[in-house]
C-alpha cells in the first residue's frame, strides 16, 4: 500500500462571503422552482443534490418478477402490488401457523390445566 493512498483529504471549507453566494444562489433557485418541495434548506442536502444532477433511467427492471417498465409511475405501482401481496402471503402464514398450533392443542392444554 502506498503512502499516498492512505492520505486523508480535509474537506474543503468556503469562507464567509462564498457561503453566502452559495446561500443565495440555493435560495433563488428554488424561489423559481415550480416544485413546492423544493427549499433552499433541501437544496444543501447533499443527497438531493445528487438527484438532481443525476439522470433517470430509460427503464425500470423490477428485481422480484424481472419486469422491465418504461414508465416510472407503472414501475411504483407494480412495485407497491408486490409489497402489497408480500404483506397479504405473511398475514396468511402467520394465520396458517396459528391455526397449525390450535389444531395440535398449544393454546386448549395451558388453559384446561388448572394448577391451583
């Protein structure tokens, strides 16, 4: 390993004057945002910076089913019924278990055991 690839990088820190360019700039870009979700708080969020400079894809590949939709709205839907149908496939084997256990006794045998 080389010593220059354990050097550790100081982040850069912008001086008084920068930042508030910087401020200012964020603000008035979203003062003409037409999205209402977009702040000048939001906009310093290095997370949405880096959705806004990054790209959407053409296509959405749905990794349950290996689908493929050219529509993002279509993709969340598609996406929301297998949430949907993995909670409804977890609700039933939860009932499934409980009635596998009530038919074997564990619930009946506590309650006709008196111990008193």
């Amino acid at each position: 390993m080389n010593k220059s690839d354990t050097r550790r990088y100081k982040p850069v820190r912008l001086g008084g004057s920068s930042r508030k360019k910087l401020k200012e700039a964020h603000e008035a870009e979203a003062a003409a945002s037409p999205d209402p979700h977009v702040t000048s708080e939001s906009s310093f969020n290095p997370l949405m910076l880096w959705k806004q400079k990054s790209t959407k894809p053409s296509t959405w590949h749905c990794i349950d089913c290996g689908a493929f939709f050219s529509k993002e709205e279509q993709y969340c839907h598609h996406v929301m019924t297998h949430q949907v149908l993995d909670i409804c496939y977890q609700i039933q084997e939860a009932a499934d278990m409980r009635y596998e256990m009530e038919s074997h006794g564990y619930f009946t045998r506590d309650l006709d055991r008196h111990d008193d």
